[in-house]
C-alpha cells in the first residue's frame, strides 16, 4: 500500500459516504453551454440518465 492510497483509505472511514454516479445526458445547446461552465443545468422530467459508475463524492473511490 502505497501513500496515497493509504490517505485514501483513512479518508473512507472519517464520513459516511456519499454515493454519486457518473452519468451521460443528452441535453440541448443551452443546457451543454451552461453545463461546460460546471453549472447546474435542469433536464426534462423522465428523461433517462445513463450512468457510467459510482462513487463516493468525498474521497471519490469507487
């Protein structure tokens, strides 16, 4: 084990994690303007979201 992942390791046990997932939309021209700038951006209701993985939004492990 290595450093880094050692400090990852400590990390995942100070927080309960936080699971997000990675995730592919399709959306129009001004939600892809607005999302470029790491915006929040609204979808239409039931559009399908595809996701690519998950993790944890704090210490970003899978």
């Amino acid at each position: 084990m290595n450093v880094e992942s050692a400090s990852r390791s400590a990390k995942a046990t100070e927080h309960p994690p936080t699971w997000v997932v990675a995730a592919k939309i399709v959306v129009n021209d001004a939600a892809a303007c607005v999302a470029d700038l790491h915006g929040p951006f609204r979808t239409k209701t039931e559009q399908r979201i595809d996701a690519l993985f998950a993790y944890c939004r704090a210490c970003r492990l899978a």
